[in-house]
C-alpha cells in the first residue's frame, strides 16, 4: 500500500521517527522494564520531537501533518516501545479536545506548548463505577462565581503520572446535557494523582488516578459551552482513541513478525533453519496475512478521516481488525518461541503483555462489533466525523 496512502514525505517521517526509536528508545527499555513505572524523562524527551502536534495546524506550531502522519508515528515508537506509543497517543489524544472544542484563547494558550513537547495533555473521562458508561460518571463541577469546583475521581487517565494539562469530563447538570469539560492545570490546589501501580505491561507509561478535592478552576478553562462534555468525550475517543490505539496495536504486531523472523532464523531444526518447517513457516504466513490486512484497514480509515469522509465504521473496524489480530498473532509468536518465548531475554512475551493493554480503552471489541451492527442495521446515531470534518480535515504538510 506503500504509495497509494503513503507519499515520500511519509516515508522520511517514518524513516525519521524509526531512527529516533532504535537509537533513543530502545537503550531504555531494559530500565523501564526494570522499573515498571513511568519514565518521565523519555517521555519529555519525545515530546520535545514535535510528534505530539501532527494533527496540530501550523498556526498554532503544529506540523499540520493529518492522520496518516500521527498514525505513521505512533505506529513507529510502538514497534520499538508500546509504552512510549501510549503516552504519543495519549498525548495527542488529549490534545484532540483543544482542538476541536478550545477557544481561539484556550488554542494559543495550549497547542503551542503541546507541539513544542513542553505540556503532555490528557483526557479523564472514565470513573471507576461507570467504566465506559459516559452518562454513569458522578464527578461533578459546580459553578461559583468565576469558577468550577471539582469533586471526584477519574482512573484509567493516559500520562496521569506526567500530564501537565488535564481535560476532565465531569457533571454538572443531569442527563446526557449536564456534562462539561474542563481544563485542569496540574498544579492546582485540590488536584492530586493516585499512587501509580503496577501493571502487566507498558512499563513506563502511566494510566492512573486522578482526585478532584474541592478543585477550583475558571470558567475560562470551560472547553465549549457547559454541557459540550458528552461531546468532547464521544468526538476525542472516535476520532483519536480509536484511530491512535489501533497505531500502537499495529506497532505491536509489527515488532511481533520482526521478532519471530529473527527467532526463526537463528534456531535449527533437524539440520535446518525454524523457519524451513511447514508448519512454522505456515504461522509466520499467518501472521503476515494479519499484519498486511490490519495495517490495510488502518491507513484506508485514517485517510478517510484525512479527507473528512464519513469514517466512523472504518475507524472502529480498524480497532476491532487491529487489536484481535495483533492479539492472535501475539498467542502464534508465543507458540513458535515456545519455552524461549517465557523469558525475558526476549522481547516476545512483552508484546504479548503489551497488546493486551490495547483491548479496552476507547472501546472494547464487543462494543467496536456492537457499533458496527448498528451500521449495518442502519441504527447508527450520526458520524463524529461527519460533524467534526471542518477541523478534522487538514492541509497535510507532507
């Protein structure tokens, strides 16, 4: 698909970022693997590239780049790291909020400084007794006078742990109306951030907790009018959850093949390469067969989003598509290494962890396949991409 999608510039941007990764990013990994906690350091260090303003536009310091461009990038750190694919993703995830919904003030404040790599964003939406129930959330924001009080909590928050600007869903009126986004500085008195624990994999990103204790914040920090909140929250995970987890899946199932390749080449059987046996050379063609067609789905559905086409459908389906068959083939790379792939002098069973983190952020599987028999049933209640295509289009400067 390479020149049908992608162009040359596309092509130095990857060559570019992949560099970056092998020489900056993996050295690390060992540590972060060690260490199992955010890696504050990497994490400014790729910031400060300029990667988390791809889909900014030039008049705000962006590269103006689109879609495709943020999907290249991601896609290239997590075939070296997923855990620094997570926090590009997270990043620009939470700068999608400015973006679409920031005033001219809120978007000279904060997409300079995001495109600059000086402030990582983030976006809280999920509570812990709603999960991805939007309308179940219970953190709330009262008016008073010239600002909002906070009271709540919200977890599961990409770059928790390094986040300097917060985009924070809350409650302030009932229904599906009474929901407001916020931008929340995170050195504000009533802010804190849960203790970070321990997880199976993306050691060195932070998905955390974060804790509203009578929190003040202006009015002026409001995204759009009061009750834009579902809208926010629905248009961020649609246009940029989806699109940047299934870059970071397929990242993943990249470095999955890579690896397998190389296992297969160094390992002999029966006077033969692994490789030369029927049976491992049809898994490696399985995942081929994966690979080709997930990163097919994910570069047709964030062209479209490119060209402000319609393309909710296709960026769920590349979620689903991206996610199971990085998954399948993650279980097929184990089954290859066999024993050698439980030890971690090998890279194997971290995809293996890794993947399964992509599962369930901006929707799982099951509710990607429920949306999708919307579409086919002709339920579907309108396209966020459709509505949102004004922004979301952009001159790509590649």
């Amino acid at each position: 698909m390479d020149g049908y999608f992608t162009s040359r510039p596309h092509h130095q941007l990857r060559e570019s970022v992949r560099d970056f990764a092998e020489n900056e990013v993996r050295p690390r990994i060992p540590a972060m693997e060690s260490a199992r906690t955010v890696h504050h350091e990497l994490s400014r260090l790729i910031a400060r590239q300029g990667w988390l303003g791809a889909t900014i536009g030039k008049a705000y310091g962006g590269m103006g780049a689109g879609h495709l461009a943020k999907t290249i990038i991601i896609e290239e750190i997590s075939r070296v790291s997923a855990a620094m694919g997570a926090m590009v993703q997270a990043s620009q995830l939470g700068a999608a909020k400015v973006v679409h919904f920031g005033s001219e003030e809120q978007k000279k404040t904060w997409l300079p400084a995001i495109a600059a790599g000086e402030c990582l964003p983030t976006i809280a939406v999920t509570e812990p007794e709603s999960g991805g129930h939007v309308l179940g959330m219970t953190a709330t924001a009262v008016r008073d006078g010239d600002d909002y009080v906070l009271n709540g909590r919200k977890v599961y928050v990409g770059n928790s742990h390094v986040g300097d600007l917060h985009g924070v869903v809350v409650r302030t009126g009932p229904g599906s109306e009474g929901l407001t986004a916020l931008l929340v500085e995170s050195g504000r008195p009533g802010f804190r951030t849960g203790e970070q624990k321990p997880t199976m994999g993306l050691h060195g990103f932070s998905f955390g907790e974060l804790f509203f204790d009578n929190c003040r914040v202006p009015v002026t920090n409001r995204l759009g009018a009061e009750g834009d909140g579902l809208a926010v929250a629905y248009s961020s995970s649609v246009l940029y959850g989806r699109a940047n987890l299934t870059a970071v899946a397929l990242g993943i199932h990249e470095a999955i093949l890579e690896e397998s390749i190389r296992f297969c080449s160094e390992r002999w059987r029966y006077g033969k390469q692994l490789h030369e046996l029927p049976s491992i050379k049809m898994k490696l063609g399985q995942l081929q067969s994966r690979l080709m067609t997930a990163r097919l789905a994910a570069y047709h559905a964030v062209h479209l989003l490119d060209q402000g086409i319609p393309c909710d459908a296709e960026l769920m389906n590349a979620k689903l598509v991206n996610v199971e068959s990085t998954l399948d083939s993650a279980r097929n790379a184990m089954e290859i290494h066999a024993a050698a792939g439980l030890f971690t002098d090998r890279p194997i069973e971290r995809y293996l962890r890794d993947a399964h983190h992509i599962f369930a952020p901006a929707g799982t599987s099951d509710i990607q396949l429920l949306r999708l028999g919307e579409v086919a049933l002709g339920t579907a209640k309108g396209q966020w991409s459709q509505r949102l295509s004004a922004v979301t289009r952009l001159a790509p400067a590649l």
